[in-house]
C-alpha cells in the first residue's frame, strides 16, 4: 500500500491523505469529513499531469466519471506508477498539456468530460458533471454553462467541511468563478456514431450526412453531458406554455430531479434543488393565472440574470395527462403526492406535478386580503413597467417585469404617498417599501386611490410599519382644487369678455367699410383695387377680386369714370 500526504480531491480547498491499495484507492480529508473510496473493479485507466498544485493523478472510473487527485510532487511518480501497475494492471499514462496559449484547436469528446486540444495535446478539460447547459448562442457558436457549487455547506467551501460529500462537482465556492464559455466552430461535419466501446458501428459504405458543425456538436454535447430527454424518462410534458420571464414559449419537460425549458433559441435544464419559491397567483383580469417560480442561483441568459420564472395559463383552459412512471415508482416515491391520471386547468395540473416531483411548497395570495374589485392583487408600476403586486401572507410579489419579492422581515416601513399634480393625484396614489439597514427601496406607483382602505387593513393586519402621508397634504391638495376652481371661473369670464368684444370689433368694420366706399379721398382713387377690399376678411378678398369687373360698371357714376382715368395718366 502506498500514502501520500497533502492531496486534494477535485478541486477541494482542503488537502487530505491518498491510499492507494490493492482493493482499490481512497482519500480522507485531514480536518475530517466524509471519506472517498474508489473500487478497484472501477478503476478504468489513469494519467499523470502537471497540474495547478504541483503534479495530478487523474483516473478514469467506469462509472463515476473522472477523478482528480492533485497535489503529488514531482518524485510521487514512480511510487504511484509502480502501484498501478502492481494492483491494477494500468500503465500510468504521462500526458503533457498545450503551453502555447491558443484560442484555437480541436474539441474532442470523451468517455467523462470534453477536452479541448491544441497540436494534439490537451489545453483543459471539463468534465460533463461540471457542465449545466449548452445554447447554441449562433449559427457557428455554442455557449456552454457550467454548474455552480449548490450551497456553503460542500466539500471545501471556504476551507470548512472537507470531505467527499460533493465529489464530480466544483468543491469551493470561489470568489471569482468561470461560468460560461463559447466555441467558434465554422464548417460542416459528420456524424459518427459509436457504440459502448467507442468503436464506429456505421455501416460500411454508407455515405454519412453532413450538417453544420456547431449543431453537431451541440447536440453531442447535450448527448455526453446529459442536459436533454437523455438525462432520463420524462414524466410528464407540456407544450408551448407562455413564459412572461424570460419572454418567449417553451415546452416544459419534467424529469426526477430536474425539469427543461425547450424554447426555439434557447433550452434551460433546472434542478429541482434551485426551486426556492413556487408561487400560484390569479391574475385580476380573470382570465389568466401566473406561475412563479424563484430561483437561486438563477437561470443565466447570456449576461442576463432571471431569479424568477413566470408562467401565465389561461384559466378556463384545462388539460388532460397520464403521467409516464410505472404504478411501483408511484407507489413507493410519490405516494400521495401525484396521480396517474389529471384531467384539470393547466395552471393546476402544472402546480401539483411541479408540488409532487419537487417537494416544494405551493404559495397563493393571502386571504386577508381583498382589493376594491374583489381581486387578489392591484395594478401598479415599477418606474415605466406595468404589472400587478400580489400580496402574500409573508411577502409581496410584483410580476411579471421585473419580478421583485420583497419579505415582510425584511420591511422598515411602506409610506402611501402622492406624485404629481393635484387632479392626477387624487385619483392614483404610491407606495414605498423602505428595507431594513439600508439595503434600498422599492416604489410602486400608480395605484388606484380605491385600493388605499383594503392595502392599509392589510398592513394592519400583518402587522407592518405604515405611514400616511396623503393625510398630511390633504389641506394641500383642497387649496390646490379651490385655486384651479378660481382659475377655471376667471379664465371663463375673460373668454367671455373676448367673445363680446369680437362681435364689437365686427361691427366696427362693417361701419368702416361703409364709410371707405362712400369716401372720394385721393388715396382712395389711387388706389381704387386695394379699396375695394380693405377692411374685410380674406374670404371679402377673394370676392372682391371676383367680382372686380361688375364693381367697376355698377357701383361708380358713368361721368366720373373719365375723371380717374385723366387722373391715372398723369
């Protein structure tokens, strides 16, 4: 048997004492913690590397993936590769990885994880148990996302509780982690399909399709790392159910121990473990139902963030479904907690199975309280998004954008508040929820003044810190009437005023304008065209210069017109 002190067991912050024997191989963490034990039927094959803590031992298992030992010095090598040889039969197998620095090589998938390859050496290796997802981000690129560490409680996480408790998955929350990664891959490829032992099994001859290059790989990816139906037999299904968070349909499929959004860009793989908060809520319009699901650590759209998934059925719109597990599964697991056989409105079918499969507890809007319409929410904004804001027996809820959740415990004080001017104002009123310790504030704004007396009943009620400060300007607010009243009463009598000095000024005119034509002033005469429209309106003009010819026969004497045509001449 052969020791070796100091080594660390995937990735964990903690070293640890490493037996390899001929029964097979273990690891102990030295601060104490669960203890690793490796079969030697399960040991499949192993390489020796250079690696972040000195020199790795990696080991291919038959069925647990990769394991990682590292931290062996330099001079470990011949003691470890003498045990293999000895207690296994396996030639430890010394690989050398790329130093170059390129961005650019060959992506090849093994048994356990996807190594990327420059000139025919390893540059890194994932193994698929770290792998969460995979988008195809374009036409040539895929987004592959990697897990994160479920909880403070795992294997090395800040240096406490070491062990092999998590063993397969990232071992320490770092402060700073790798979370996504995208591969350019350009080009056509073929499919080779491969049995159990890697060998091809493509009937000779045959001519294989090709298809892009980047679909290929996506799909295999989703193949090796289990995120798709691979993953195990789907329970239940349903199709083309509208999500209001992220936007967009999705089929949703639901598995054991996790469920897949299949949308026609993106598909999400969520295990049930993320689900912090299930919520039922009907939406006021009575005609849909909102399903909201919280999520830590939240599903991740490129740089985007969603903590909350909302769901909107519609009501009156039932389903039937035959759960896909056997009668023994369902009676030994999810005895009293599913059915075989719904036959329910969508939004109820979704929330029990969803209730069943992840054990989590369904949240409705709290019966204490009614709005003013006999609904359990009340329509408002945060900022320029409109919404509804459920309240709940321990929190409240705004949906659908941007979903806030905001707990009871976590309220300093909520102030009832107007903005605006005076006549908008009486009719919608604001709520601030200020956070304890300063941790910020959120607004809601827009609310109907009929739902001030059931909100404030429900403060009351749950106890929360309210103050009022529509009473304080309601002396504001009367004055503020009573001068626009004023201003409406004045602003009519100068209407008034301007409308009877109108009729005045008209007849002023037509006074005028009897008093031009019968004038033989000089610039009268001279300007006999302009006379014949001065003093009117446009529509006068337009007459007058219609009428020119009959005026000039009619309206002067015959023995005159000689006079101003002598005048003109001169």
């Amino acid at each position: 048997m052969e020791s070796f002190e100091g080594i660390h067991l995937d990735l964990s912050q903690q070293p640890g004492k490493c037996r390899i024997a001929e029964s097979g191989l273990g690891w102990k963490p030295s601060g104490g913690g669960d203890t690793f034990t490796l079969d030697v039927s399960n040991i499949g094959g192993a390489q020796w590397s250079r690696a972040a803590r000195g020199f790795e031992l990696k080991i291919l298992s038959r069925t647990s993936g990769v394991i990682q030992l590292d931290g062996f010095d330099q001079e470990d090598q011949d003691r470890v590769s003498k045990a293999f040889k000895l207690f296994y039969g396996i030639n430890l197998e010394n690989k050398e990885h790329a130093l170059r620095g390129w961005n650019w090589g060959k992506g090849e998938f093994g048994k356990a994880e996807l190594a990327f390859s420059v000139q025919n050496r390893p540059a890194f290796e994932v193994p698929y148990s770290e792998i969460s997802n995979t988008n195809l981000a374009g036409k040539n690129e895929v987004a592959v996302e990697f897990s994160l560490p479920a909880g403070g409680t795992e294997t090395g996480t800040n240096g406490h509780l070491g062990g092999a408790r998590s063993r397969g998955r990232k071992a320490g929350a770092a402060r700073d982690q790798l979370v996504e990664m995208r591969f350019y891959i350009p080009g056509t490829a073929t499919r080779k399909d491969k049995d159990e032992e890697g060998e091809d099994k493509s009937p000779e001859g045959s001519d294989a399709e090709e298809q892009n290059a980047a679909t290929l790989f996506y799909e295999t990816l989703m193949d090796k790392a289990e995120i798709g139906e691979v993953a195990g037999d789907t329970f239940a299904t349903f199709l083309d159910v509208l999500h209001l968070t992220p936007r967009g349909r999705f089929d949703v499929d639901m598995y054991e121990s996790s469920f897949r959004l299949r949308g026609k860009t993106y598909d999400y793989k969520i295990q049930y473990e993320s689900i912090k908060k299930f919520m039922v809520l009907p939406k006021p319009d009575e005609l849909h139902t909102l399903i909201t699901i919280g999520l830590d650590p939240p599903l991740r759209q490129g740089q985007t963030r969603y903590p909350f998934l909302v769901m909107q059925f519609k009501r009156e719109e039932e389903v039937l479904i035959d759960l896909n597990m056997t009668e023994e599964l369902l009676e030994e697991k999810y005895k009293g907690k599913l059915l075989p056989h719904y036959e329910s409105p969508q939004h109820s079918v979704v929330a029990q199975v969803f209730r069943g499969l992840a054990g989590k507890k369904v949240v409705t809007p709290s019966k204490d309280f009614v709005s003013h319409h006999q609904q359990s929410g009340v329509k408002c904004s945060i900022k320029a998004n409109e919404g509804h804001l459920f309240c709940l027996d321990k929190s409240f809820m705004f949906v659908p954008k941007p979903a806030t959740y905001i707990s009871f415990d976590n309220i300093s004080v909520i102030v009832m508040s107007r903005v605006g001017g005076a006549i908008s104002a009486s009719r919608t009123f604001d709520i601030t929820i200020t956070l304890k310790g300063g941790s910020g504030e959120h607004q809601f704004s827009n609310i109907n003044r009929e739902e001030q007396k059931p909100l404030e009943e429900f403060f009351q009620a749950k106890g929360l810190k309210a103050k009022n400060e529509m009473m304080d300007d309601s002396s504001a607010l009367i004055a503020a009437a009573l001068k626009d009243a004023d201003m409406a009463s004045s602003d009519e009598e100068v209407v008034a005023a301007r409308a009877d000095r109108g009729s005045a000024d008209e007849d002023e005119e037509s006074v005028d304008e009897d008093f031009r034509t019968d004038s033989e002033s000089d610039v009268a005469e001279e300007y006999d065209s302009a006379h014949e429209s001065s003093g009117g309106s446009d529509d006068e003009m337009a007459d007058g210069d219609g009428n020119a010819d009959v005026g000039a026969d009619s309206d002067p004497p015959a023995d005159e017109r000689p006079k101003k045509k002598a005048k003109t001449a001169k």
